[in-house]
C-alpha cells in the first residue's frame, strides 16, 4: 500500500525520539548511494524535523520544520541559514520574519512595481493575517537553488509601510516568530505562485498585493506572475515538478518529543523520487488547490487538501466535543478517546481516484506536555471545508505535484499518498 | 439560492413588507438592506437580490471575483453573511458591531493562525471560516435571528 519498501522507510526515517527513549539512529538525510543513480545527481533530500520550535518560541506542536539558507539577490556573502522554517504544503511561496533575517545581517531588495513603489502583501492564514514587502531572495535547499525569488518579508519590526486598515481586519496579524511558531513559512503547495491569475488583470485589484508609496500610503494592486511570491520548488532547475514529505509514524499516542523525516524534492525525477507504481491515490485538484471530502459518510462535498501547515485534522463534527480549558481550545476533546471516524477523498478532473480514510481523535489533554508531535490531534471546526493537516502525514508519504507539470504519468496540480 | 438575474425591484418589495422603522445603518451583520448597499459600494461589487426560504439573499460579486451574500430576515436585518473568493473579504465590516467579539473570540482559541478551517463561538454570532490562498470561505451568523427553520448548512 505504501509507497516505500520497508527497508527504504527506515533508512530514510533517520531518528524518532519518543517518550524520552532515543531511538537508533539510521541513516541521515537519506542521500545514500544505491548505485542506479545517475552519476552526478542534485541533493534532492533535507532533513525534516517535528520538534517544539525555535527558541523564541517555544511549545511548538505538530510543526514540521527545515533549515534554509537564504542570501540577498545577487550576493555570495551575506547570507545565513534560517533554522525552524515551517514546511507548508497549504500554500506556495516563501515567507520570513523580519527580526529573523536583520538578526542574521541578511537585508533582502523589496521589490518595486512599475511606479517605483514597494509591493507588499496582505495573507490571510486561519485566523490571522500576514503584511510585509516582497523582496528578493536566493534561497538554497539540499543541492536546489532559487535565485531572485520574490518571497515575502513578514514585517514583525514595522520597518516598511504600515497595513492598511484592510490589512489584520480578518483577525490579527501573526507576522513574529511566535505567531507562526516559526523564522518563516515555506509554502510548497501545487501552485507556482501564490495568487496567480486573479491577481493579475483584476478589474479591481484583490486585497492581497498592494503598492505602497514612500511616505507608507499602500493601495491593492494587480502584479504579474513572475512577481508574485513563488514556489521555490518550480524555480528549481531540475526536480521542479513537486515534493515529497517523509515523516514516519510515531512511537507514542500520547507524543513524541521529537521526530525527523526527509523533504524531497521532484517527482520521478531521480531513483530516490519516483511515484510508486502501485498503490498510489492521486488526488487532483481544482483551480482552487482542492480535491473534495465527504466526513464520516455525510453527503455535504467539502473543498479539502493535504496542508502540513495545519497542526490538527481541521473538520466539524458537532457531534464531538470541543475542549473549553487548557492548551487545546478549539480543538477537539471526544468524550470517549480515541474517536474513530474517516473521511472519502475525491479528486477532481483526470485525476479522479476515490479514497477513504479513517483516523482516529485523540484527547489532547492525554498528551505529553513536552512533546512536539501527536497522531490523533483534531480541531478547528468550520463547516466549510476539511484539512488533513499534520496527523496525515504521520505513517505515510505525501507527494504534491505541482500545476503544469508532469510528474510519472501524471500531472499536477495534485496531492498524492 | 441565487436565481442569476438581476432583480432590483425585490429590495423594495421586501422592505415594504417588512420594515415598519428605519434601522440605523451598520454594515454587515445587524445591518439593514441600506447597509448591504454600502457594502457592495465599499466592496466595488454588483449587487444582485434573490429570495431565499424565508430570508432574502443580497449577493455581492466583486471585479475581483469575491463574492459576499448577506442574509436578511423579514425584520429587514442581515441576520448572516457568507463569503468566497481568493481572498477574505474585510471581515471588520462584515461582521459589522460583532467584530471586536468575533476579535475576542478568536483570541481565546489556541494557535487560531495554524488551522485552514475554523469554528468561532460567542453566545450571539457564529464565525465558520476556512480555505487557503486562492479559495477561502466562511460564513457568520447570529444564530438568535435565524428564521424558524432555516439550517445554519444552508447559509453558503
């Protein structure tokens, strides 16, 4: 059923430690020689870590992090490498903290629209909202490299405009490490950028890009695609096709401290990527980014994706009680634990597989205070939608293609397990 | 649901019918039929009309390709407003009087900025919200004004 043989799993699983018990460590970031590969093949693979977050931030859960190394546009010297980055396969596009780069002498270009003025950006994630500029970036990952990236600079430090009263009027706006429980947010989803074409020729202009004039004064304005925040995946010279998450099942119900995986990039694009052959359900999505769920035999159609960037199973069942006190509110609290339920995916379009699920929720006041990662944790709520967000990811690999690309047989925009 | 032409004279006929006083105007949710226009205004939208089981539908479509629908009951109230599109509409005016509860509420749950879907609670308004870049939804609603009958499921 899985698309790794046994023996591949472990090696590339690397450490698991649960419970206080450190497991044997096997392997390292998986870039072992098998001796079918080309001769010269691009490092494709980085660790992946589920740990409690960066030290300005701490108690971190369920959030899957890799290390970046990011330089100015242009520059061999001032670069560094960002810890704790948030892997994100909700969203496409790369997206860092303020504090984070001036702390580590990094100052990115913003990037100036055709009037002269910085373009900045408004996102909205859950409940709360992101602003800062757009700037330029060389981002390098395993042996993969974006040069000029447009990425955006989450303005924790108010050195650039000011939001626009539009702008944190959905919520609050989370632009510091501790907002995201990150240095940044790498958005690796099925898009090549984050807004595309509704963003482009707009008859008004989204709330989303916003040109802002000297003196801090921003109105929403139309951008191009190649200026729009982007994938650095698809600006890869090779294996710019999708991803794949690797993160292994954990060792306890109640948490784990610390869990370590692999992030590979391309899809059937080397010997370590391929798509396996069998056994694989290939979920395309709409123009939206989503492939469509059914919970727990209910006939209402739900937009839904597989979103490392969500910590929970976001999903609502009234039926399920919602913990009121302690570290989880919002999140589900099932009278009886663990609550057995599943869900039916769809795809849309030629990639049409069906697929049912089942999980399990888990009450989360049963988990370890100090652990970083948990199985059975859901939440969120609303009816409008369904998110297989971390717990998904635990056990299985996940694979998302990229619109527009071939992948094997197949092409994006995808998610696959 | 929307019936996809434009009827303006159906704001009129449900406001003879319904509203006996003029209802101060606020945006969004609370708001009157008055209060719809200012937001399809505010919201560079068109505005289209349709009637619902026993509410009224305003649909705001928008150059951007948002569109908000506000709920009104035979009090001429906007007792919900839903919303979808490639990016939130400005939920501040929305939701009108019940955002700085909805800011509250919010505020309260752990980690809200790391969950696509969301469910916010307060003793007078419903929050349901979702989606990601390029497609999110939501809907809010003040569940005491709801008319007998009509499913919270219904209100997209």
């Amino acid at each position: 059923m899985r698309a790794l043989a046994p023996i591949r799993a472990v090696a590339r699983f690397g450490t698991v430690i649960a419970g206080g018990m450190l497991a044997a460590c096997i392997g390292g970031n998986g870039v072992t020689a098998t001796g079918s590969k080309p001769v010269t093949p691009t490092p494709n693979t980085m660790m992946l870590t589920v740990d409690t977050g960066p030290s300005a931030a701490t108690g971190q859960i369920n959030h899957a992090y890799v290390t970046i190394k990011v330089c100015a546009a242009g520059s061999q010297t001032q670069c560094a490498n960002i810890d704790h980055v948030l892997l994100d396969t909700g969203s496409s596009g790369l997206r860092l903290v303020r504090s984070v780069l001036t702390a580590a002498a990094v100052t990115l270009a913003p990037e100036l629209d055709a009037q002269g003025q910085t373009v900045e950006e408004c996102v909205t994630f859950g409940g709360g909202q992101t602003w800062g500029p757009v700037a330029l970036a060389n981002l390098s990952m395993a042996g993969e490299s974006a040069d000029k990236l447009p990425v955006q600079v989450m303005d924790d430090t108010g050195a650039g405009a000011p939001p626009p009263a539009s702008c944190g009027a959905n919520g609050t706006l989370i632009n510091s490490v501790s907002g995201f429980g990150a240095n940044g947010v790498l958005g690796v989803g099925v898009f090549a950028q984050d807004c595309g074409a509704a963003c482009v020729s707009a008859s008004t202009p989204l709330p989303l890009y916003y040109g802002c004039t000297s003196a801090g004064v921003c109105a929403a304005e139309n951008l191009a695609l190649a200026d729009q925040v982007t994938n650095p995946v698809a600006m890869f010279a090779a294996d710019n096709n999708g991803i794949i998450v690797n993160l292994p099942n954990l060792q306890s119900a109640n948490g784990d401290l610390k869990v370590q995986g692999e992030l590979v990039f391309g899809l059937s694009t080397q010997t370590d990527n391929a798509l396996p052959a069998i056994g694989l359900t290939v979920l395309g999505t709409d123009a939206n980014g989503d492939f469509t769920a059914t919970y727990n035999g209910g006939t209402t159609v739900l937009p839904a994706l597989i979103d490392s960037g969500s910590d929970s199973y976001d999903f609502n069942d009234s039926t399920i009680a919602t913990c009121s006190t302690g570290a989880y509110v919002g999140y589900y609290c099932p009278l009886k634990a663990p609550m057995s339920v599943f869900a039916v995916n769809s795809g849309v379009g030629v990639n049409n597989a069906t697929n049912e699920v089942p999980f399990a929720i888990a009450d989360p006041n049963s988990f370890v205070a100090n652990a970083a990662a948990f199985a059975g944790l859901g939440g969120g709520g609303g009816a409008t939608n369904f998110v297989w967000g971390m717990p998904f990811f635990y056990g299985r690999p996940v694979y998302v293609g990229i619109e527009q690309r071939a992948a094997g047989p197949y092409s994006g925009p995808f998610f696959a397990y | 649901m929307i019936s996809g032409s434009i009827k303006p004279a159906l704001l009129t006929a449900w406001l003879g019918a319904g509203l006996l006083a003029a209802v101060p105007a606020s945006a969004g949710l609370g708001g009157d039929v008055e209060a719809v226009r200012a937001d399809a205004a505010e919201f560079v939208g068109t505005l289209e009309s349709a009637y619902g089981a026993d509410y009224l539908i305003e649909q705001i479509s928008t150059g951007s390709g948002m569109r908000i629908r506000e709920f009104l009951n035979r009090d001429g109230i906007v007792f919900a407003v839903s919303w979808s599109g490639p990016a939130v509409p400005e939920l501040q005016r929305l939701l009108g009087v019940h955002f700085p509860a909805y800011l509250a509420a919010l505020a309260a749950l752990d980690r809200p900025g790391l969950h696509r879907s969301l469910r916010v609670v307060t003793p007078d308004l419903v929050v349901e919200a979702g989606g990601h870049l390029r497609a999110y939804q939501g809907r809010a609603y003040l569940p005491a004004l709801i008319p007998a009958g009509v499913a919270a499921a219904d209100l997209r």
